[in-house]
C-alpha cells in the first residue's frame, strides 16, 4: 500500500502540476483556434486523472475534506464546460442533466456528512466551495428550461467560465496543499483572483462579439 500510495501521490503531483501550467498557457494564449483546442484537451485528460487520484487518495490514505470539496468542483466545472463547448446551440441533453442531479446529490450526502468528519477543516473554504458546486448545477438544471435560442449565445460564456472555475479550484487545492499553513487565506486568494479573471474573460468575449457583430444581443 505504501507504494500506491507513493505512486498516486507522484502521479497526482505530476499531472496537476502540468494542468496548472497549462491552464495559464491557455489564459494568454488565442482562444478559439485549434492550439487552443488541442491543449484544452490535454488540460481536461490531466484534470481527470488529477481528479481521479485524488479520489483514490482520499478513499485508501487519508480524507481531508478541503480536497474531497475541490475534487468534487473541479470534476464538475470540467465536465459541464467542455460539454458547453460540444454541445454548443444544441442546448443541455439527458447525461448533463444527470451530470447536475448527482452533483447536488453529492452537496446533499457531503453537507450530511460534515458534522461527522473529525479531521481538521476550514469551514469557510469548504461551505463557499460547496456552495459554489450547487449554484453550478441548479444554473445547468435551469438550462433545460432556457429558450432554444439562448444556448448559442451563452454557451462561450459557459466554457470559459466553468473551464476557468476548474482551473481556479486546481490551483486552490495547490495553494492550500503547499500553503496548508496560511489556510483559508491560502485558498481565498486564488479563488478571489480567478473569479475577477472570469468577470474580465467574460466581458472580452462579449465585446468582441459585438465589435465583431455590431447590434449583436441588443
């Protein structure tokens, strides 16, 4: 056990240290091209076995409960924002549907379960995180209800923002694995910083979209 314990961990380590690079690649870089996507692929094969990991990690060496959250949000940001991004004008299907109910599903076992967890934890970090999740997947299960026409133009601003929440929950669990000293603040930071990267990335594409476009969404 010692050694797929020293294995997970390097594989954990090794994978979401490439995925932190490589999302800040993909923050400066032009977006839309195929670099773009070939290396938005790469970020979510990494983010999976990063996500995969620390799953294990958490059910065979030791649970800590800011990780179990993260894990938790950043599988979910990376699923609903690469399907934003396939599905595009087509609108939420079945599986993405499911995709939300299992992860309020999990919140619900998740917030049952705290009171019983007798490791250390930041409350603050946990229940915002949680929160965060929920919100997520309560907007995805609104979708079912968008007009059909609003899915094409809100699909782009649904990939960047989910992709970069993933992001910013990586480099949360970073900070707060290296930094465990500083905790919560360790974790507020980064999460403050990408939340105003996804305002800004946000606000760029819609106006570009209109500089592109002049009389778009008006």
């Amino acid at each position: 056990m010692d050694s797929l314990h020293t294995l997970n961990v390097l594989l954990h380590v090794i994978c979401g240290t490439v995925a932190l690079a490589l999302g800040l690649v993909q923050l400066v870089a032009p977006k839309g091209g195929a670099p773009h996507r070939r290396l938005g692929r790469l970020f979510v094969y990494l983010v999976w076995t990063v996500v995969g990991t620390a799953a294990l990690g958490l059910v065979l060496f030791g649970f800590r409960a800011f990780l179990a959250v993260l894990t938790l949000l950043v599988a979910y940001w990376t699923y609903s924002g690469m399907r934003a991004a396939r599905t595009r004008g087509g609108g939420p299907a079945l599986q993405d549907g499911l995709a939300s109910a299992l992860g309020l599903a999990a919140v619900a076992t998740f917030c049952y379960w705290l009171p019983y967890v007798r490791f250390p934890w930041a409350p603050s970090i946990i229940y915002s995180t949680l929160a965060t999740l929920t919100l997520a997947a309560v907007y995805d299960l609104c979708r079912f209800a968008f007009p059909s026409h609003w899915h094409e133009r809100l699909w782009p601003y649904e990939h960047i923002v989910k992709m970069i929440g993933a992001h910013a929950a990586i480099v949360s669990a970073f900070s707060g694995t290296v930094l465990a000293a500083l905790q919560p603040f360790s974790q507020i930071a980064p999460s403050v910083v990408w939340t105003l990267l996804q305002v800004g990335f946000v606000v760029q594409h819609r106006r570009g979209r209109v500089a592109a476009r002049p009389g778009l969404d008006r």
